[in-house]
C-alpha cells in the first residue's frame, strides 16, 4: 500500500490535488466537500470457514449488550453487527489497555490480523445474500458500507489504513473538519443516508463535528427483503396489543394461516418468519413475562430455540410496526468496560496519531415490517479528537404482547438486527 499523506498536499477546500495511493491522484466525492483516497490493496479474499469466529463473538456481544443498552419502556431495535464491524475497525488503530478493553467490550476473543480476517469472511459471506430481481423472486439487498474520514494532516500509518482496505473495503475520505465542520458533517450524513436507502439521514446530529474533530469512522447496514410467505395486507385489520404494563392500546394486526418454524417452550413461544431463498430469517419470541425472560436471556438460550424450531401449523396474528432507535452508544461502550479510548490523554490509538481519543460515538437504526417483508437499516460512528470538548386447529399465535425479535443470516448465524416490540402505536 500505500496511502502517504502529508499537510503541504492540502492547500484548501478548493486546491485538493496530488494525494494518492502509490502516486494515485484522489477522486472527488459526489459531495463537494471531501476527497475519496481508493487504496491498491485489493480485498482479501477469505479463507473458508474463518466467518464462525465473528458470527460466534457477534452471537455473545448481541446478547450482553442487548441487556445492557435495551430501553424496555419504549420499543426498541439496535445493530450489533453494525457496532461490532466498526469497532473492528477502529481497534485495528488501537493498542495497551484500549484495545484490551475493546477487545472486552465487544467480546472478541482475538484482534490484529485475526479479528479482521474473521470480520472479512463474514462481510463477504453476507454480501452474497444480495439478488436481483428474477421470475421466482422479488430482489434482496444485504449491505455493508464502511468509510475513514479524516482530517487530510492526520497521519495514520499502514498498521491501521491497510486494514481498513485488505479486510473492511473502506475508502478513505480527505474530509476538512477543521474549516468546515458542518459542511463535512453533512457530506457524511449524505453518504450513511445514501448507504442505507434513505433510513438515516442524519446519523450525526448537529453539533458533533468541530474544529477539534480529526477523523470520523463509520459503518453502515442495509437490509431489504421480502417473506418467503408474505401476509395478504387484507387480511390486516385493527387489534389489541397487551402493552407492558398493563395498558391496552390498537395495532394493526396481520394475519396468515400458514406453516412456520415454531416452538412452545417453558414459559415462551418461538416462531421464525423466513425471507425468500430462505437465506435469512426473523425470529419472533413471546415470552409470557417479559421482563423477567429478557434479563436472563442469552446467546446459548437463543440458540436452543432457534434449534427447537419446527415446522408447524399456525393462524399468526403479528403486527406491522415500524420502530427507529438512537442509542447513546458513547456512554453505553463505556458502561460495557471501553473506558479508555473515551479519555482525553489515555486513549492509545498509536497507528491513527499519538494524542487523540473518540470524543463521542452515535449509533441509529430503523425497520420497517410489514405485509411484504422487512426493510432495516442501522449506522454506527466514531468521532475521533485531538482535544478534549465540552460534555455531550392449526396452534394459534397471536403477537399482542411484548416480544423480543431478531434477525440474523441463517448460514452464519450473524445477528444483524436485534430488538424488542413494548408498546403498540
């Protein structure tokens, strides 16, 4: 590789020229504002099997930070594996006690070239989940974004950069937060919301990019597909939804006499809606308390439903519900032990540049489910700093009272999206 960057190469917003790969001239970004920086290094094509390793840490941090981070009063729905590939990321510039505890939090159970393989494999199986449309099947589309952006002086050596292409196919963007905070924060945004169908916009409020900041580093999840037995939408009509705690409220109820993977447990049903091709599923769980079932759930007790599922007759009744989510993902790493890559003159990120740290980060996430299928998006950003800033008959199944969902790619069992379902409206 590799990319050089040097200061003197960065004149002004309008004067962007002779940065590059190996001599390679950057192209401009649709936006005006930043300056893209494509790598030589190719990505890495996986080594078979080497997804089981992110699927297995992905499978252990949903759950744990499911439980940590989950707001049971409202509903509720989150990416662990948006937040996993990001961090992933970042770790690769990380060293000392913060990439420990990185390592920790997100429970990985290797980093350096390892980690990143592993996460390489999977991206790549997941990528092989996006179909065009063909005479059996509507299209499907499963993607993955992930974009550096950072201040053109920052001086971030192959130790982190070539990652970053061999194993993440991240572009680099010359971005001058320095002279133009909000115009860069929106050229960020512009391109999440593009990455993620138009789910969300503005990943990155107003506010959170300053004259301080140095780089911003962001992945971004897209999932549109459809049921392998879609609902009839006149079949939908006006039910009851048993909130938690006890109020009534009225949702729109879909309805379908089909068979699906079901099962009854101790205390819990369990059904799994497929998508076509069968490649990927939502599995619906209805615990008969709520709260008592959610704060001791874990990653081996889903795996067990999930493998007790059996195909059985149903007349379902499941809403069609629409949630977006905004975790305060700063203080919720931190309250999972990623403590000191938040401390101003503690954080160690050797491989971006000695002396900064991550300010703040941000995480959204939206779906969409209805009649047809599901459409869902999630983005997750780090904000990197030089200095500190200021605080920031057939078995009926009716679904009409809090249950938990999530959907994951059923080869590597990869969580994508994880969530919950409280209150109707």
């Amino acid at each position: 590789m590799t990319l050089r960057f040097h200061p003197a190469l960065f004149a002004s917003l309008l004067t962007l020229t002779a940065l590059g790969c190996d001599g390679a001239a950057p192209g401009a970004d649709a936006n005006g504002v930043t300056e893209v920086v494509k790598s030589n290094l190719a990505r890495e094509a996986p080594a078979p099997g080497a997804e089981v390793a992110a699927a297995e840490d992905l499978a252990q941090f949903g759950w744990g930070f499911y439980d940590l981070a989950a707001d049971t009063a409202h509903n509720f729905v989150y990416s662990p594996y948006s937040i996993s590939v990001a961090t992933a990321m970042l770790s690769a510039g990380a060293e000392g006690e913060t990439l420990s505890q990185m390592q920790a939090a997100l429970r990985f159970r290797s980093t350096g070239t390892s980690l990143h393989k592993s996460q390489n494999a999977l991206s790549q199986a997941l990528a092989q989940r996006n179909h065009a449309a063909s005479a059996d099947y509507n299209a499907q589309s499963l993607r993955v974004s992930n974009d550096f952006w950072m201040l053109p002086d920052l001086s971030p050596t192959n130790e982190f950069l070539d990652p970053l292409a061999q194993y993440y196919g991240a572009d680099v963007h010359l971005t001058p937060f320095d002279a133009h905070p909000e115009e860069s924060r929106q050229a960020i945004n512009a391109k999440v919301g593009e990455d993620t169908g138009g789910l969300i916009p503005e990943l990155l409020p107003k506010g959170s990019i300053a004259g301080t900041t140095v780089f911003v580093l962001t992945d971004a999840l897209y999932f549109k597909g459809s049921w392998a037995k879609p609902f009839n939408e006149l079949d939908t009509q006006p039910a009851a939804f048993h909130d938690l705690g006890g109020a009534q409220s009225t949702v729109p109820m879909m309805h379908k006499v089909e068979e699906f993977p079901y099962v009854a447990g101790d205390g819990f049903v369990a059904l799994s809606l497929p998508y076509e091709r069968d490649e990927l599923e939502m599995v619906i769980l209805v615990p008969d308390d709520f709260m008592t079932f959610q704060a001791t759930l874990t990653a081996d007790d889903a795996a067990q439903i999930q493998a007790n599922l059996q195909t059985t007759p149903l007349s379902l009744g499941l809403p069609k519900f629409a949630v977006k989510s905004t975790i305060p993902l700063k203080a919720e790493l931190q309250a999972a032990g990623m403590v000191d890559a938040f401390k101003h003159g503690v954080a160690q990120f050797p491989h971006i540049e000695n002396g900064i740290f991550i300010s703040n980060a941000f995480h959204q996430t939206r779906i969409v489910v209805d009649e047809k299928g599901t459409e869902a998006a999630a983005a997750t950003a780090y904000v990197g700093s030089r200095h500190s800033l200021p605080p920031d008959p057939p078995v009926p199944v009716t679904v009409d009272r809090p249950f938990i969902y999530w959907i994951r790619d059923v080869q590597t069992n990869a969580v994508l999206f994880f969530g919950h379902y409280v209150r109707g409206g």
